[in-house]
C-alpha cells in the first residue's frame, strides 16, 4: 500500500503561484511514476504532469511554461511548483503514483485551488 498526502493549495489570484507537495509513505519502492491530475468542476480529470523515478517527466501541453515538476527521491515527495494562475485552473488536484509491480495507481485525497480573476 501507498498513501499520499498532498498539501499546498488555496486561493490566489490570477497571475500568481502555488506549489502543490505530495508525500508519500508506504511501499515506496514500489513507485514507478508520480505525478499530478486535476479536476474542474464538470470535467474529467485530466494529467497534469508526471515524473518517473528516473526523471523523466512530461507536461500535459496546456501547462508546459507554466507548470514545473519535480521530484525528490530522499524525501519520496513530488512537487509542483504552479506560476501565471490562470482562473481555468481552478480544480481539485490530485497527487498520484503509479506502483509498477502492482499495476496499481493511487491517489491522494486531493488538494483545493482557486484561482480568481
């Protein structure tokens, strides 16, 4: 088992930042990806970025620019570091890591940010 507790989110205005944290405890070592989804009100959830343990990472496109990634092994945390908000960002974010051995993805509880214009 996996548990991920995120933290990090709140509101801001548009045009500034955030920085999500997630951290995770458990199985650890079973962790291949992390990485971080949300979900607007009425819509699916959607990737936002994702690393591997290896690091490679990749972006959902409407967030490379803006959005940064990253991971941090020794603390078995992943981070998304947030800047120029816009309000369409505003969405329920979710950490996630996907556990290679298993086939098993886990979630975190999910993290509000509101973003207002």
């Amino acid at each position: 088992q996996v548990q991920l507790v995120e933290s990090g989110g709140g509101l801001v205005q548009a045009g500034g930042s955030l920085r999500l944290s997630c951290a995770a405890s458990g199985s650890i070592f079973s962790i291949a990806v992390m990485g971080w989804y949300r979900q607007a009100p009425g819509k699916q959830r959607e990737l936002v970025a994702k690393v591997t343990s290896g690091g490679r990472i990749n972006y959902a496109d409407s967030m490379k620019g803006r959005f940064t990634i990253s991971r941090d092994n020794t603390k078995n945390t992943v981070y998304l570091q947030m800047n120029s908000l816009k309000p369409e960002d505003t969405a329920v974010y979710y950490c996630n890591a996907y556990a290679l051995l298993t086939g098993r993805d886990y979630w975190g509880q999910g993290t509000q940010v509101t973003v207002s214009s």
